[in-house]
C-alpha cells in the first residue's frame, strides 16, 4: 500500500539527505545539553550523556525536562547565596 505524503515534505527530506541536515538550537536545557530541529524536514535531535547527537525521543523529552528543573532550581540557590554573602 502506498502512502500519500505531501509533495513540500519529500522535497525537505531530498533535500536533507543530498546536503545535510540544517540543525537550530531551539532549546538550551543547560549549558551542555540542548535540543535542536532541523529547518528543512523538522526533524528533532538531543545531546545524550556522552556528548553526541540523538533522536529526541518522548524519554529524551522528560529527562531534558527534569534536568532542566535541577538546573534551573540549582541556579536560583547559587544566585540567593551569592547575594546573601555580598549582602552580608
């Protein structure tokens, strides 16, 4: 059976896979980790634990959004601290 796709979608994939995917951050979960979108095809990658590109799957999500959360928290105590002692 064959499936019908739209005609801009093939012409991104084409166009990905003679010349390479065209990737934008579109989220920095921390300073290390970030999550990027292909603007031809749309395709989404994560950095994983060593450093290298993945597919940015539903558990990839969760984690980089529960790392995010840790960062975020832990950046908030560091700035009360620092103030708290230049304060002080």
């Amino acid at each position: 059976m064959k499936t019908t796709t739209s005609n801009s979608t093939s012409v991104s994939k084409l166009y990905c896979n003679v010349f390479g995917h065209q990737y934008n951050v579109t989220k920095q979960v921390t300073m290390h980790v970030k999550e990027y979108t292909c603007k031809c095809c749309k395709k989404q990658l994560t950095t994983n634990g060593n450093g290298r590109l993945t597919e940015l799957t539903p558990t990839f999500k969760e984690i980089n959004s529960i790392l995010e959360n840790i960062h975020t928290r832990r950046m908030l105590r560091s700035k009360q601290k620092m103030y708290a002692t230049t304060a002080a």
